[in-house]
C-alpha cells in the first residue's frame, strides 16, 4: 500500500491537461466578465444612435 501511494505521488501525467483545463475556464471566465462590463455601453450606444437617425428626415440623391 505504501508502495502504491508513493508511486501515485510521483505520477504527474495528467498536470499538463489540469493546466490546461485551469487556462481555459480563466479564458472564459474573462470573457464573461469582458461581455458584463461592456453590454451596458453597447446597449446606450445602439440607443442613442437610433434616436439620432429616428430624427432625420430621409432625402434623394439628388439632394431635395
């Protein structure tokens, strides 16, 4: 048995997909908080740029 845990120990075969699967739910992680801190914004944004061209009155291209 002591054999056992002394080898299981030793054993570091699966760290690299550890570090692997740590990086990955950071990456997503930063992406869910990068989408909160700008979704506000990019909604005023669309907000006041659809007031502003409510506002206009189309025109031709002639200009009239």
């Amino acid at each position: 048995m002591i054999k056992f845990i002394k080898n299981f120990r030793k054993d570091d075969s699966g760290a690299v997909t550890v570090d692997w699967v740590v990086l990955t739910a950071a990456v997503a992680a930063l992406a869910g908080a990068v989408y909160t801190a700008i979704e506000t914004g990019a909604g005023n944004l669309t907000t006041s740029t659809g007031s502003y061209i409510a506002g206009k009155t189309p025109t031709d291209s002639t200009g009239g």
